[in-house]
C-alpha cells in the first residue's frame, strides 16, 4: 500500500480563542490527520481537536531553537479516533498571551497505523536565505512539511513534486503569523525549499510511513467433507501432507498471519492441476 493525499485546509485569526473550521476527510483505510500550528507568543499554550477528539501532539520547535521566542506545533490523529467520512471542525484551543494563530490541516489515507510519523527534521532560520528541507523517505511513502514564517513565505520548489496543500499568511509583524504545508511523493530524499523572504522561517518535516501488508501461512490442515464446520473430520495432522484418490471432495482449512490491515484488500484463493494453468477457487 502507498501513502496518498486526501485532502488539506486550513485558517488563521487575531481573536480569543478557540480557532475553528472544517476539514473534510475522505473513506479511505488507515488514515492520518496532521495539523500544524503557529502562535505567535513563545508563553503561549495550544491544543487541538478533530471532531471534539484530542489530537496528540508530536513535535514542536521555537523560532531560533529560542524558547523566549513564538513556536510552531505538530499534531498528529490516526485512524483509530478518526470519523467516517465527512467534514467535522479542527478546534485549535491558545492561551497563554498567544493572540495570532495560524493553522493547517492535511489527511492522508494508506499510513501505517503503529508508527505512521518518522524521520523527524525541524529548524529554524533568520531572514535572507532561502528556506531548504530536506526529508529521509523512500518510495510509497509520503513526506509531509509544516513551516511557519514572519512573512508571506514565498515561491515553493525542490526535488520530488512537492506540492503546497495549505497557505494561511495573516501579517509580519511577528516571527510566525503565517503557516504554509506541502506534500512531495516518498523517495529516498525529498527537498522542499522555499525562496528567501526577509523574516524568520521555523519548520517541521516528516515522513508518513506506508501501511504494509504482509502475509504469512502459519499452517494447514485436510479435512473430510463430512461434516458441517464443526462436525467434519480430519484426513490429517496439521501441516501434513495428502495423498488422496482422484474426485474426491476434500477440504483444506489454512491460518495465514497478516502484519498490517488487510482489511479493504481483495484476496482470492487459486489452485491449478500438475501441469496447468491457475485458476480461481468459486464459491458455492
């Protein structure tokens, strides 16, 4: 399975808080909600809610590694506290002397559900250069940047298609009142840069692990076809082999072990004769 894009908003305010808006997220399985937030007060508290549930923090970082200075926050929300499809409101909660917010959200669907964030890269840097990422991923995989800046944040490039999902530029006058997120396919090292503005840049990045799916036949066993599922009786030990005469109904009862989520994956079961070509195992 790989990493795909789902769908990204965001909004920004200079009000009391809470900040509010909506994101709709899609169907699809083993989703991940990110959402990225500025605040422009380095006392300042943030929370976040998705559909009134929590979302876990994962990483922040304050603009020159400063903690006198404004901080830009990373929130993560996998598929576990996720809704069914539809649009629910993304709740940022500040206090703390924070009076400018700004925020992003991005969803994904097909991230691993155990580890789904990885390859953490963050900084910060002073007006005047050009603003360069770069991001440990591998193919069907996804990266994933948040970067709050003093000013609007100007001209996206870099390697690998990155693609700016969320622009929210509310002013200058601080460090980061404003929030930009992009997206850029998994390879083994994505670069995301912007063009130098005349402010502070503080980012985080991230690599949004695929969902694997691997299975394993941890066993086997022939059965006679004399019986219900219950009451039918075995032709064998389990994992061992048979030999049995031609036309004979036999059943055969397997245990695979799955590593991932299987669950909206299409599997069939096959058989061929000694000799010939696969085919498909009907139902009755």
């Amino acid at each position: 399975m790989t990493v795909s894009y789902d769908n990204a908003s965001g909004s920004k305010e200079s009000a009391p808080s809470p900040l509010t808006w909506s994101h709709t997220i899609g169907s699809g399985s083993n989703r991940l909600l990110v959402v990225g937030v500025t605040n422009n007060n380095s006392a300042g508290t943030v929370s976040v809610t998705y559909n009134s549930v929590s979302m876990t923090e994962w990483s922040h970082y304050h603009a020159g590694n400063d903690t006198s200075h404004p901080f830009l926050t990373f929130f993560y929300m996998k598929e576990a506290n996720l809704p069914s499809s539809g649009a629910y409101n993304v709740v940022v909660t500040y206090g703390g002397g924070t009076t400018v917010v700004t925020a992003g959200a991005i969803s994904f669907a097909g991230a691993d559900q155990t580890t789904p964030l990885q390859n953490e890269v963050k900084g910060s840097q002073g007006g005047g250069s050009a603003l360069t990422v770069t991001i440990t991923s591998s193919s069907g995989n996804m990266a994933v940047l948040f970067a709050g800046s003093g000013s609007a944040a100007g001209t996206l490039g870099g390697t690998g298609s990155p693609t700016e999902r969320v622009r929210q530029d509310f002013d200058g006058s601080a460090y980061m009142n404003n929030i930009v997120g992009v997206t850029a396919p998994g390879a083994a090292s994505v670069q995301i840069t912007y063009t130098d503005i005349s402010d502070w840049y503080t980012w985080i990045g991230a690599d949004v692990k695929a969902n694997v799916v691997i299975l394993d036949q941890e066993g086997f066993r022939f059965r006679n076809d004399d019986g219900d599922e219950d009451a039918a009786t075995w032709k064998e030990a389990q994992d061992t082999n048979l030999t049995a005469a031609k036309s004979v109904n036999t059943r055969l009862r397997v245990i695979l072990d799955a590593t991932g989520d299987p669950a909206t994956t299409q599997y069939q079961l096959e058989y061929r004769r000694s000799g010939q070509l696969w085919r498909k195992v009907e139902a009755e």
